[in-house]
C-alpha cells in the first residue's frame, strides 16, 4: 500500500478537475474522459482551475488509494499540451519537479545516460 515510484506511468487531466471528487467520480474521469482504465495500476494525476491542489489517484493491490496535496502556497507549473489532448502522459520525475515547485523551463539538464528497452 501507498507505493508510487518511477516504475509507475503517469497520466494528467489537462483540465481543472473539482477536488470535491472522490474514487468514483475520479474514476469516472479516467474511463470517460480520459480514455484509460483506473485498474490498469497507473497513476492519474488531477489538478484544480487555481493550481493549488492535486490529487494522484491510483489503483493498489487491495482498492483504490487517493493522494491529495493543498499547497499553503505557491502554484504548480503544468507541463505545455496540446489543447485537444484528453490525457498527458508524463513521468515520476515530472510530477516529483512539478510538487516541489521547480520551473523545468527554467533549468537545464546536464547529459545523462538513460536506460531505455533498445540500451541493453
């Protein structure tokens, strides 16, 4: 239980979602709107119009487990997408850079290897 980590997919709303909503409207979200399965063990992300508030929602051995972050203050800085996407994968170092506040736009990547399917 509660096991989020970089081995996970990621997917976020690209719309403001209403942090009201609990497991069944959220999911609602994932299978409607965004295109997926909530069973799937990936991990949807969810975003308030004000930038404030986000909510991982996430399928764990046992149900499904909510994550809920209110910022005291400050905003998240959301990735740019396309306006037609229903859903924006993206990765664990992305959401990690996005809860602690940092502007990727505004920082530089030095090289690093990266393992990938085709490296080994």
């Amino acid at each position: 239980m509660f096991n989020l980590n970089d081995s996970l997919r990621y997917y976020l709303y690209p719309f403001p979602a209403d942090m009201r909503k609990s497991f069944y409207t959220l999911s609602g979200i994932v299978s409607d709107l965004m295109g997926q399965d909530v069973r799937s063990g990936d991990v949807f992300i969810f975003i308030n119009r004000s930038l404030t508030s986000m909510k991982l929602l996430h399928m764990e051995h046992g149900g499904l487990v909510i994550y809920h972050l209110k910022l005291e203050a400050g905003s998240f800085k959301l990735p740019i997408f396309d306006d037609q996407c229903r859903t924006f994968p993206t990765n664990w170092r992305d959401l990690m850079l996005m809860v602690q506040g940092i502007d990727v736009e505004k920082c530089q990547k030095r090289k690093r290897f990266e393992f990938s399917a085709g490296n080994g």
